[in-house]
C-alpha cells in the first residue's frame, strides 16, 4: 500500500515537473502570439476602411494555407477533444503555426473571432507532442489537459480558472483530479512566462456595493437565466451555421469567399468596424460606463456566428466575454444593479454556457474582477449553466450522464 502511495505521488511530482517546462514553452509562444495580435488589433482600428473590404481575399488565403499545409488540423479544437477522449492518436504540429497565422490574418482584415481558441489549441499540439516524445508516460491524456491549462492561463494570465476550466471542459461533469496539480503548474508558469514577456493582463477590481436581500437574489437568478439562454443559442447558431453553410457551400474556398464579401460589407456598414476583431472595444464600453447601443451583443454575437461559420480562425471566448458584458449593461440598467457589476456578471456567465462549464467562469469573475463579489458570479453562473440547454460550442465535448454512469456526446 506505502509502496502504491509513493508510486501515485512520484508520477504527480514527474508530471508537475514536466509541466513546468511546458508552461515556459507555452507562456513564450502565448506571449508572442498574444503581442503581436494586440499590435494587429491597433492597426485595424486606425485603418479599417482600408483593411476590411480585403477580409474576402484574406479567407481564401486562410483555406489555401489549411489545404496545403495540413487540411487535418483545420478541426481545430474538434481534433483536441478527440485526441483527449482517445478516438485520435496525433495532432498534426503544423497545427500551431496554422492556427497563429491565420488568426492574424482573420483580426488584421476585421473578421470578428476570439483568441482563446489558438491558446488551448496550441497548448494542446505542444504538450501532445512532448507526450509522444516521453514514451514513459502512463498517462498523456494528463498532459494534454496540462498544455490547455497552460494555453488558457499564458493569454488571459488568470491560472486558476485556466485550470479548472482544462479539467473540466473534456467531460462537462467530470473532473480530471489527477491532472489537477500538474495543471496549476503549468498554469502558473505560463501566466508568469507570458507576462515576464510584456503579456497584459485585463483585470477591473469592483467594488461590492449591494446588500443581498430576497429582490437581489430573484434578480441575480433571472440574470443568470438570460445569460445562460444567450449563451445556449451562441452554441447552437453556431454549430447549426456550421452544418449548413457546409452542406449549401460545399467548396470552402467559395464558403470563405462569399462570407467574406458579405462580413466586409455588414463590418462597413454597421458602425464602421465596430464589431470588428475580438469584441474588446464592447467590454470596455460596458466596463467603463460608456457608450453601448441595446443591439450591440446581438449583432456582435451574430456576426461572429457567420465568420466562425464560413471559416475564419480564432476562438470564440473573447467575442463571448464581449457579448455577456455589453448585454449585462443593457439588463443591469432595466433591472435597476449597478450596470458596471452585471457587465461583470454577464462577462463570465455568458462565457461559462457557452462553453458548457461551471467553475471555471466563477474563477475568471474572481480573478478579473476581484474575489469581493464571488457569491453573485457563484448565482449568476450556477444558473446559466443550468439554463444553457445542454448546448456547448465544442461540438466533440461529453457529457456525464450521472444516471447511467456513461459520457455522451452532447
């Protein structure tokens, strides 16, 4: 039993090791990648009408590279999932310069896409691929979940929720305990990493300033069940988009190039490139009290469906932080809250159903917006993951079922 015991706590110790040198890589790359999309992002925004009406030109480019260069790992995050259930054995390697290029090339002519997506995708391809290398390794399924902590935590540098949300986003339901220390290393290494190397971290400490009562409990359950609905039709639009825009358009280069010429038109005419890029623009407004139109997380929301959709790259979580924050202020002036906190609320909670995870959403609210205001993001999330239908934008995620004791494919 002693034996056993030391046995289990060597391998958790040899995995915490290996994940320190995997969160330096990663944090290095996340930093690199991160500065220069930032750089795009600025560049953008001072040449828009310039650079948008390219974005048509810019989506052939992205496929052509994708065909030419590994047409496997345009799955992207599909072809993660997969490989941490066990149904593929590789993710190509080419995938990581892939995904980082074209990202840049989506950001600089305007499509509206995340960030996030890259950094666990890129975790994911380096960690695997140490796997592989390490022969000696019971168990790489722990270093995969070791590289999307480290992808997640080297670009938004919030380690904690970084990690919960790599053990539980594989399996919604499931926790990957053994991953859970090596995990946090790798987290915290990356996030340090990447700021050491000029990486920012967003982050507003908000005051609490309400008084719980019976009102602000049934207002804080009604806000968590809207941005829990808003979230479940992110992810069905989008995988419905998906589907049958691939079925309409059978060739991606027309797919891309047909989106593309109606996003550079839409990005043009509604507010001249404001729902551009990643959505960071909306979170401030909302954040910092300014200006926000009633329609802003609809269209923001839509047309990131259509630029996902038609094949663009990037992730989905930055655009998502953006619409549960722009329509947090909307509902947080109805409801009579300080607008600023449910902008807060609606950042994390919207992200959490759409991704169809619980505690890490909670984490993000605490670690971006202070821990002051935990019990409202614990409310507010808690019933948006409740509320989501079951819906997640990674279409190979699984789902626990607690009654037949199976996972299934959501």
């Amino acid at each position: 039993m002693i034996r056993n015991i030391i046995q289990e706590y060597k391998e958790i110790f040899l995995y915490s090791l290996i994940a320190l040198f995997v969160g330096i890589i990663i944090g290095g790359i996340d930093a690199l990648f991160g500065n220069v999309l930032l750089k795009i992002t600025q560049f953008r925004g001072e040449h828009t009408i310039l650079l948008v009406p390219f974005l048509p030109i810019a989506g052939l480019s992205i496929t052509f590279l994708y065909s030419y260069f590994s047409k496997e790992s345009i799955k992207g995050m599909t072809l993660v999932f997969q490989t941490g259930h066990g149904d593929k054995e590789r993710i190509p390697k080419m995938l990581v310069p892939l995904i980082i290029f074209t990202t840049w090339i989506t950001h600089l002519f305007g499509g509206s896409a995340g960030r996030e997506g890259v950094a666990v995708q890129l975790g994911a391809t380096v960690a695997h691929t140490i796997a592989r290398k390490l022969k000696f390794l019971n168990n790489p399924r722990i270093l995969l979940v070791i590289g999307m902590a480290a992808g997640f935590a080297g670009l938004f540098q919030t380690p904690i929720a970084a990690t919960f949300f790599a053990l539980e986003v594989l399996v919604s339901g499931v926790f990957l305990y053994e991953a859970l220390l090596p995990a946090l290393v790798s987290s915290y290494t990356a996030s340090m990493t990447s700021h050491l190397l000029g990486l920012e971290k967003f982050s507003i400490d908000l005051p609490n300033t309400l008084t719980f009562s019976s009102e602000l409990l049934f207002k804080l359950v009604l806000l968590g069940i809207i941005f829990g609905v808003v979230g479940g039709i992110f992810a069905l639009l989008l995988n419905l988009c998906k589907n049958k825009l691939t079925i309409l358009i059978e060739n991606p280069m027309k797919r891309i190039f047909m989106g593309g010429c109606i996003l550079s038109l839409l990005f043009l005419l509604l507010h001249s490139g404001r729902y551009c890029g990643l959505g960071t623009n909306l979170i401030q407004f909302s954040l910092m009290g300014e200006q926000i139109y009633q329609y802003d997380w609809l269209l923001k929301l839509l047309l990131t469906v259509l630029t996902l959709s038609v094949g663009f790259q990037g992730g989905e979580v930055t655009p998502l932080f953006s619409i549960g924050a722009s329509l947090g202020m909307v509902l947080g002036s109805l409801l009579g809250l300080p607008v600023t906190l449910v902008a807060a609320l609606g950042y994390s909670a919207v992200f959490g159903s759409a991704t169809n995870t619980l505690l890490a959403p909670i984490l993000i609210g605490a670690e971006v917006f202070g821990p002051q205001n935990t019990i409202y993001f614990i409310i507010v999330c808690a019933f948006s993951f409740i509320f989501n239908g079951n819906k997640t934008i990674y279409t190979a995620q699984k789902r626990f079922n607690f009654f037949t004791n199976e996972n299934i494919k959501l």
